[in-house]
C-alpha cells in the first residue's frame, strides 16, 4: 500500500511569488490534515478535511494560504503571496484510526 | 487550548544507555496520547499511542511510555538504546471527544543522537 505522497519535496521561491504545495493521501482515507513546522519549533496544525470539506482551518495563519481538496483526493496547499516566515516544513497526514504522515515539503521563503 | 511541553531539546546517549524523554500537556479533559519518532530522511511514524486502559503502553522498537494522569505526564524510555535510534521524538496529543477531528497538538521535538 502506497503511502502519503507530497510534491515537491523542496521549494525555493522568492519574497511575494506563489507555491502550491501537493498531497496525495493513502487511498481510502477521508481524513487528510496540514501542519507546519517553523525551524526550531514545535509541528503546528493547519487545517482538516473530511473528504472534500473543510472542518476544521483554525490554524491557517492568513488568507495569503488557500488549501482545497477538490473530489476529495488529493489536496493542494497554495501560498500566495509568500512572505519570509512561511518558510518551513510542510507536512501532510491522512487517517484511518491512526494519522500517517507524508515526507513534507520544505519551503524556503528568500 | 491544550500544549504539550518537551523538557529536552537535545539528548546525547551512548549505546546502551537508557532514555527517558520527559512530555507533559497541559488540557483539562481527556486526552489521546501519542510519541512520533521521525529517523534521519524519513517520514514521522508512529512510535505509539495511549487510548485508555494500561497507562504503560509499550510502542515498536522496544520503547515504552507510561501516562501519568495526575502529573499530565508520558514520559518515553526505553531500557537500552541503539545507534539505530538517532531520531527526532515527538509527544502529540489530540482531544478525545466527539467530531474533535483528532487534529494534533505537538511538542517541540527532542534530538537523540546515540553515538557508539
């Protein structure tokens, strides 16, 4: 069984352009979830979907993040416009009765 | 909010030696509890978790964590380590309760370099 796939694994992109972060999720689970991990700080949680629904996006930091997950598939997390401090780790989980988690995206702001 | 504290940021062992990673959290309900480990270029997994029942749960890799409700305590160990086990651990809990969506709160992460 495949597992949580993200793409890229790496992005370097420019004060004020734009990113779209990709997760594909384990075949099968309505549950996916986005968290975010700062260098040097704890992995904090973005948003929640329930196959193609939003239930829970306390913790989007602004409206400069837009996350969908059209079908209830895979889900894409954009960036527009990137700011320095959205630099970090990106990860992705998806769960049955336990959240498995993608390799991340590492996003670096210059 | 519930928060979760991680008292040690870096931990150097040598092989062999035993390991305690201190975590607390601090909520006042129940509580779902979880240690993630996350080895060098790999994915975060699951180490293990507590639910209910025997507050000593034992995890993959012959860690071992004990949830102490009254100190809001689950403290990792494991009686000898392994170079193997050079990781970044994480303790995460999610609230238990009804369409609580389990979303996880984390703690900053402790490194455990194991040297030879």
């Amino acid at each position: 069984e495949a597992g949580v796939t993200q793409f890229p694994s790496h992005s370097v992109i420019e004060k004020g352009q734009t990113v779209t972060l990709r997760c594909d999720p384990i075949s099968g689970h309505d549950n996916l979830y986005w968290y975010r991990r700062v260098m040097g700080k704890e992995i904090k949680f973005l948003l929640h979907f329930v196959k193609e629904s939003k239930q829970d996006e306390s913790g989007m930091p602004n409206n400069r993040f837009l996350a969908e997950r059209t079908g209830g598939t895979y889900s894409t997390l954009k960036v527009q416009p990137a700011e320095l401090e959205d630099s970090g780790v990106y990860f992705c989980a998806s769960r049955d009765y336990e959240q498995y988690f993608g390799p991340g995206t590492r996003l670096t702001v210059t | 909010a519930q928060s979760v504290s991680q008292h040690n940021h870096h931990v150097i062992l040598s092989e062999a030696a035993s390991l305690e990673l201190g975590c607390n959290y601090s909520y006042g309900g129940t509580v779902n509890l979880f240690w993630y480990v996350q080895y060098p270029g790999q994915h975060l997994q699951l180490l293990l978790k507590y639910f209910s029942g025997d507050p000593l749960v034992k995890g993959i890799k012959g860690f071992e964590a004990e949830f102490i409700k009254s100190k809001f305590s689950f403290n990792l160990r494991k009686p000898s380590v392994q170079w193997s086990d050079t990781a970044e651990y994480f303790c995460a809990v999610n609230v238990s309760i009804t369409g609580g969506g389990n979303k996880l709160t984390f703690g900053t992460g402790t490194q455990l370099k194991v040297e030879l």
